[in-house]
C-alpha cells in the first residue's frame, strides 16, 4: 500500500506516515522501499502507531519503535518453526 492508502486507512496524512517511515528507517534501513508498505510492514506500522493513542508517554515515536521490535521478535518467533518444513500435496 502506498503512503497516501495507508494515511486514509489509519486517518493519517500520507505526509504523516512517510515521516513515521523516514524516522523507522533509522532503526529499519530497508523499511517500505519503493514508497510502499508491505503487508507484514503494514502490520508492523499498526504496532508502531498504536503506541501514538497513549497521552502519558513523553516519546510516542521511541515507545512505537519498542512496540515494532517486539511485534517483529514475536512474528520471527512464531514463524521459525515453518521455516525448514516441506509440504507435500
């Protein structure tokens, strides 16, 4: 999904979301390439946005980047076991 198609999703600017990109890609260098999120970085960004609902916290971008880092372990985590199987049809 390109920036503008995820703004209009998550009611955010396309503006918006490719800041929150560039800033991701400090920590994430291959990040949406191309100018596109793709599904499971879409995923990703959902975590990293919903830490923004929280009024207490000082770094909503730093709290969104732990958020993303812990949906990506669980993702790498959950996914490993798949990893060296064969499927037979």
């Amino acid at each position: 999904m390109t920036y503008a198609e995820v703004g209009l999703k998550l009611s955010l600017t396309g503006d918006a979301v490719e800041s929150d990109v560039r800033y991701i890609r400090k920590f994430l260098p291959g990040f949406a390439e191309g100018g596109e999120l793709k599904v499971r970085e879409l995923a990703y960004y959902v975590c990293y946005r919903g830490e923004f609902t929280d009024d207490n916290v000082k770094n909503k971008r730093e709290q969104g980047i732990r958020a993303m880092q812990q949906a990506i372990k669980q993702d790498i985590m959950e996914n490993l076991p798949y990893e060296n199987m064969t499927f037979y049809i």
